[in-house]
C-alpha cells in the first residue's frame, strides 16, 4: 500500500499513513524547513522539493495506491476572504491533476471545514463532480480530532474517494461516541514545561472580552489561550511561537482573575505570575506526533510547521478505515467492529 503526499509539509498525514501500514513512495512540498523535517522521519521517500504545478505526476502511475494530501487553506479559512477557486493559492486544482495522472486506487485530501460550508460549499460540490468523473465514489466528512485520542479541539474536513461502494468514515474512538474518555491536555502537560522555554510573556489585556467561562473571550495579550488542562487543548495554529501560542496556568491564576472581572474588578495590569507559552515539543504532542521528531528550521517555522500539520493520530484512523475497506476488503459494520476491539487493547 503506498502513498504520494502533496503538500506534505512536516508529515502529520503521512506519519499516521505509515503507522496503518502505508509506504510512502513520494512526497511534494515547497517549504524548506518542512522538507528537511519530512527527511528526518521518512528518508526512504522520493522527496520532490519544488513547486507541484511543476511535478509530472505520471511516472507514479502504477506505483502509488493512493494519492493523499492538505492543499493550503487559506482560500477556504474562514480567517481569510474565502476567495475559493478565485484565489490564486487555490492548490485543489493541482490535487486532481495528481489524481488524474496517478490513477490511484484511492486518494484522501484534507483542508478545513470552512471547504465545506458557506460560499465554499459549491466549489467543494464542483471539485467533487471532477473526481467523480474520474470513476471514482467520492464522499466528505468533518471530523473532530478529540473524538480519535489527540487531546486538542480541531475540527478537520476529509475528502476521500475510492473505486467502487462509499468510504466508510471511521466511528469516533473517544468520547461520548466512543469506548474510551476524551483525552485532556493534562495528559500530556503540566506546570513545569518539556523543551526549550518559550521566552513570549503573558500580559493582562487593556481592554477585555468576558465570556462565561475563564478560558474564552480575551483577557491576556494576543491570539493565545490560557489551556484548561482537564479538557482538549485549543487548536494549535501555526502563527504561534509569539504571543499567539497557548499557555499554562501553574498558579490558577485566570479562574480566579475571571471571577474578579465577572465580580466588577478592573483590568490589571503587567505580566501574569505564574503563565508560560507552550514549547514547540508540547505543541508537538498536543499534535500527537512522535516524541523523536526533530522539527528543522527557526523556532517560528517549527511552530508553523507543527500548526499546519494533520495530527498523526487522526489520520491513522482515517488510514486504518481506507485500509480495512480497500486493501482488506472488509465491510464497514466489520470495520467499525475492529476498530473498536483495537481500541480496547
């Protein structure tokens, strides 16, 4: 079973291919630091560090099973304009050219949920009726990432289409439709930090934004969260490194300083005791990659890399499914059975 990952970025979809028995054959990417960090962990791979409207993807043919990859979002964000196939970093395109050419078995693409909703919707509606007229059963879905084991709240949208019945979308493994409970960020961090420091302070925002709850609206600096660590971690995003990044609260300070506002307190003022940014290996395993991943590049570009990444451990569930119904030949009622046997053990 072998893959070509486009726009593969560190590897988060790759890393889960390969731990459901996937090789990867192939990989395309642009971004240097994420080249040399793909290297790292998949040096076996023909890594194509260049443009993909400039790859021919037709030497593949016959030697890749399925075609995966996460073109760049941000024509579809809903932080951005929403441009969809307007926008000239519109890389969908150049998705179904792979697929044209490769003719594989199967292909997987994920990008965000805003693809699939709004304005979006009729690109996403055009895009599969292109890949339909391949020959192929094309079929999409959001998933949610705490609801497979990655302890961090991140909606993703998954396009899959494979030769012959529908795809049968793995059942979610956590929560209240799963066996297990929903991993918090408590399991993976605590109040002393693991790897280098992140030096970026936490300060009382001027003017703040009060929600119900102490870890919503805005009360400290810039785009970071302070994290509960008895739920999933907030999204990780990839402009962190800065006063963007998620933090940990070792004191308890920001329920108590929520309750101060609510009660009619004013802001204060200056640094936050207690409050550190996450490091790039908490970011990391919040992502759930491998603890032994070495991130290249300058501090913002780990960051960057980690916060575009699909979480591995997503797409293993996603790759376990594709391979239990393609390769194995197994029918989704037996799928979603194993699964949860696999869960189990």
């Amino acid at each position: 079973m072998r893959t070509i990952d486009l726009f593969c970025g560190a590897g988060g979809l790759s890393l889960g291919f390969q731990q459901a028995g996937f090789e990867t054959v192939a990989a395309v990417e642009l971004d240097r630091p994420s080249v040399e960090t793909f290297a790292s962990h998949s040096p076996n791979a023909n890594l194509i560090d260049s443009d993909v409207r400039g790859v021919d993807f037709s030497g593949f043919r016959g030697q890749v099973d399925v075609v995966i990859g996460g073109p760049p979002c941000q024509p579809f964000s809903t932080g951005g304009l929403r441009k969809a196939k307007l926008d000239e970093r519109d890389m969908v395109p150049e998705f179904i050219r792979a697929v044209t050419q490769v003719q594989p078995e199967a292909f997987v693409m994920e990008n965000v949920p805003g693809l699939a909703t709004g304005a979006c919707r009729a690109y996403l509606t055009e895009v599969m009726v292109a890949l339909e007229d391949l020959g192929y059963t094309v079929d999409v879905r959001v998933l949610k990432a705490e609801e497979f084991g990655v302890p961090q709240k991140r909606r993703r949208m998954f396009l899959v289409g494979i030769r012959g019945d529908r795809f049968c979308f793995p059942q979610p493994t956590h929560g209240e439709g799963g066996l297990l409970p929903i991993r918090v960020a408590g399991d993976i961090l605590s109040a002393e930090p693991f790897g280098q420091p992140n030096t970026s302070k936490v300060y009382y925002a001027k003017k703040v934004d009060l929600r119900k709850s102490p870890y919503q609206g805005l009360l400290f600096n810039g785009g970071g969260r302070a994290i509960d660590l008895g739920q999933p971690s907030p999204t990780i995003i990839s402009s962190a490194g800065g006063n963007k990044t998620h933090f940990v609260d070792s004191l308890g300070i920001v329920p108590e300083y929520h309750r101060y506002l609510m009660e009619g307190g004013k802001p204060k003022e200056g640094a936050v005791p207690g409050c550190r940014r996450l490091t790039v290996e908490e970011s990391a395993c919040l992502q759930t990659f491998p603890q032994d991943i070495q991130f290249s590049g300058p501090r913002s570009a780990q960051y960057r890399q980690i916060g575009n990444a699909v979480p591995p451990l997503l797409a293993y569930s996603v790759a376990d499914a594709l391979r239990r119904q393609v390769f194995a030949h197994e029918p989704c009622l037996d799928i979603a059975a194993n699964q949860a046997q696999y869960v189990l053990l």
